[in-house]
C-alpha cells in the first residue's frame, strides 16, 4: 500500500453571491452530524480535529469534500482527503491525482493518495475493493490521528443496499444497510438524493469524475441502480428509494440492539487458540450456542468467523455451520466465506470427553 501526500494549493477566491439551496442543506446535515454551525461568527479553534473524507473524485465525495471545506474555511475543524487507488482500470493513478489536486485547491490538507493492491481471497472484486478501501482509509486515520472518515454514500446507495441484502437474504444487519455513525466513519449525505450530489457540484463549479464501472451492468448493483429501482418506481409510484431507506433505518436500531447482545454473548463464550496453542482457531461451547436465541446464536458464530479474518458468511454458510450443533449427520468442515472453516469434534473420535475440543464448535483459519 503506497502512500503519497498531495500539499495544499492557495484556493481561488470566489465572488459571493445567494447560497444555492442544495449546498445549504448539505452543510446542515453535515454540521448537525458534526455539531457545527453554518451561521454566524466563525470561531476558530486551538488545535482544531481533523477530519479527512474519502473520496473518490465522484460527484457523491467530490461534493461533500467541498461542503466540508467550508467547515474548514470557518476555522473549528481541519479537514483533508483520502484518495485510493484501486488500481482497477487503466488510468486510474492518473485519475487519483487528478482529484487529489481538486481537494487541495478546495483547501483540504493533508491530501493523502493511497495505492492498493486487492486481495480477493475468495471474494469478487467489489467485496476486494471495499476491503482494500476501509484498510487504507483506517490506515490514514490512524497515521494523520484524524477523529473521524467521512464518506459520500447517499439514500440513493442506501435503497441499493437494501435491495442487494433483500437478493442476497442476508439478514436483520444487511437490511438495515449502511449506518450514518459507525466507528470512526459518518455519512452525513444518507439523507440526500444522488441528483442532489450533481447539482451541489454544478452550483460550486465542481467537474467530478463519472467512474465507468458505475455504467457496466457486469456488477449487480448497477444492474439494482439502472433497472430495477427505476422499475419499482414505475410500478409502485415516486418515493421507493425513501421508502427503502427509511425501512433501513428502523431496521438498523434493532441490528445496532442485537449485535450488542451477539458481542457480549461471544466475549463469554469464545476460547481463542488452538490444540497447540496457536491463535487461528476459536472455540465456541455447543451447549451454551444452543442455548442461545437463533438470532444471537447466528451473530455470534459471524463474529468468530470476521475474527479469524474471514468476512461475514452468508446465512447459508452460517446455518451449515448452525447445524453442526445438531450432532446428526456430518462432524464438518463446513467452510465459511474468507478461508474460515467450523467444525465439532466426532464422539467416534478417539478424543477424551476432557478434552479442549471436546463439546465444542470450532472454527479454524484455514491456509
């Protein structure tokens, strides 16, 4: 991962005139995410915090990079950009300084640019991308000691989201789609439309660049974004991207109140290292799982999978693994997306009831 820091450039002084109304309600969202205000006498700060947002160039992040350049302008927080190059298409470093020299001349600094290699690992490219992505945007935070990543998702990719996870039936935390504070990442724009984006960066002068794989109907999402939203907007009338939205919402308070049930559940039960006291494999007690409600028990089994450094299963992965607790049929492997493997201990193997393992689910990283 390649890391080149892009210095600031002087912003053009722009003559001022009546604020365009989109651009003022994206500063409200961001300074209420924020707790900044947008009117008023600016109040400039010691050592104000940093706050760096990804972006990729696009109209979604090139907008918010601008309106967050504002904030930085009134002298409360510091603001810079992380610009990752994914390496996917030809040209692409090219492009990834091309923006880079855009956020500088808003008057965003550090401008970072950061080159990736992806790692499928038995995953597509998008899931590679996204990955490779939040590494580096962790990465730079860390390094920088920025307090929070911002990023330019919109309702727009939060209605697709919703969809993909409805195809995919991957559960309570798919449906809920992506969440406006989690971590050290905000998305202050879930509530704006993606035209919303395109006119914030026509009014402030802004040429973003339009990523070509967002046209190609090879990846499922455009395929959601191009076809089918417009389809069941058609069919069941205006607002589906705000219905669908608003359903994550809901959605995504009782995900938030399961998984902290699942987490705290997981830290009683997991007994992290192997027979030869390695620290690939977790074991997971089968009576206590069983015992668990499906909903905890299914979370709980995902969380030792992501901390073996897998990705989250799918539900059928995780119900094979679910299975296994039956004690009827196979003792496993089942294996879990990411080189993750569950097993449990054969009562025809010569193991003493005793034994670590013994009465126990265990998942393994496998090589």
């Amino acid at each position: 991962m390649e890391t080149i820091s892009f210095p600031a450039a002087a912003r053009p002084s722009r003559p001022r005139g009546r604020l365009d109304p989109t651009v003022g309600k994206a500063r409200a969202m961001v300074g209420a995410l924020l707790g900044l205000k947008t009117t008023g006498k600016n109040r400039p700060v010691d050592k104000p915090p940093l706050l760096l947002v990804g972006c990729s160039g696009g109209p979604d992040s090139l907008a918010l990079a601008a309106v967050c350049a504002f904030f930085a302008q009134r002298g409360e927080v510091r603001v810079g950009a992380v610009v990752v190059d994914h390496q996917m298409q030809e040209g692409s470093a090219a492009v990834a300084r091309n923006t880079a020299a855009v956020l500088a001349g808003l008057g965003l600094d550090p401008v970072v640019v950061r080159t990736v290699d992806l790692e499928h690992d038995g995953v597509g490219p998008e899931a590679a991308a996204r990955a490779a992505r939040f590494a580096a945007l962790e990465a730079t935070a860390l390094e920088l000691g920025a307090d929070h990543v911002l990023l330019g998702h919109t309702m727009d990719d939060q209605a697709e989201s919703v969809l993909l996870g409805l195809a995919r039936g991957s559960g309570t935390r798919s449906l809920a789609g992506m969440r406006e504070r989690r971590g050290m990442y905000l998305r202050p724009f879930l509530g704006l439309r993606r035209d919303e984006t395109l006119a914030i960066c026509d009014a402030l002068d802004l040429d973003p660049w339009h990523d070509p794989a967002n046209q190609d109907p090879a990846y499922l999402r455009v395929r959601v974004r191009s076809s089918v939203i417009p389809h069941l907007a058609a069919e069941l009338g205006p607002g589906v991207a705000e219905s669908l939205a608003r359903s994550a919402a809901i959605l995504g308070h009782d995900a938030d109140f399961l998984d902290e049930l699942a987490a705290a559940e997981y830290e009683k039960l997991a007994q992290r290292g192997g027979e030869n006291g390695g620290t690939d494999a977790i074991s997971l007690p089968e009576d206590a799982l069983r015992a668990l409600a499906p909903a905890l028990r299914m979370r709980v089994l995902a969380l030792a999978a992501v901390e073996l450094g897998g990705v989250q299963p799918s539900l059928e992965r995780l119900a094979a693994a679910e299975s296994l607790l039956a004690r009827q049929g196979s003792a496993g492997p089942v294996q879990l997306a990411g080189k993750v493997s569950a097993w449990r201990i054969s009562r025809k193997e010569s193991v003493p009831h005793e034994g670590r393992a013994y009465g126990k689910l265990v998942l393994k990283r496998t090589t």
